[in-house]
C-alpha cells in the first residue's frame, strides 16, 4: 500500500510514544477517494498506526484482532495541522501483543484503536 502519511517522531515515555504525520493530499489514493472531495481512507489510518509502531520499534506488525476501532471525524484537505498519533504498547501474549491508538487533530479525535498486533 502505498503511504499517504510523512512522519515525525516526537516523544517517548515508558511504553508510550507519539509521533506526528503530515498527509500528501497529492498521493494517488485521493483520486478516487472521493473525487473532488477527498478524506483519508481509514485503512491508511490503520497503516499510519502500524507505520509508526515499525518506526519505534524495528518490527513489522500485523494487525491479529481488533477490539475497538471508531474512526470519530473525517481527515480532509481543509485540515492543516499535523495529525497526532499516540500508541501504547501492552502486555504481550505469546507473539502478540496488544496496543491501544488515539489519532487526533488540534485537539480533535479521529481514530480510536484497541487491538492486538503479531509480527508479520
């Protein structure tokens, strides 16, 4: 999948991290998504939060379960700050490990994302 996201890394405490993401409005996806009217698939908002785990920690992860995800507000053109992404990474259970997400814009709630991740 092709990336809509440029991201930034910002901060770590413990097992949490937030990063910041800029959207290339000019990347193929928009184009069809919808046109003349474009938002951010919430498929790549998914890819987002797996791209930002790789970036803290090495490891490409697969999303194994899903126990929440409400996408809350549309990420369209008109929005021109940086997009927030804060993960937690949790317990682990085997080759899972479970994580919760929350992407927001100036203050602004997304996507919210609890689920389990294992090593693709």
């Amino acid at each position: 999948m092709e990336s809509v996201f440029k991201i930034y890394a910002k901060d770590r405490q413990g097992d949490r991290f937030r990063y910041e993401a800029e959207v290339d409005w000019a990347a193929a996806v928009f184009t069809g998504h919808f046109p003349g009217m474009p938002v951010v698939p919430g498929v790549c908002l998914l890819n987002l939060v797996k791209m930002c785990i790789k970036e803290e920690t090495g490891v490409s992860y697969c999303l194994s379960a899903v126990k929440e995800c409400k996408f809350l507000a549309p990420l369209t053109p008109s929005i021109l700050k940086p997009l927030e992404v804060e993960c937690e990474l949790g317990l682990q259970d085997g080759d899972e490990t479970a994580f919760s997400a929350l992407l927001q814009v100036d203050g602004i709630k997304v996507m919210k994302l609890k689920a389990r991740l294992k090593p693709c």
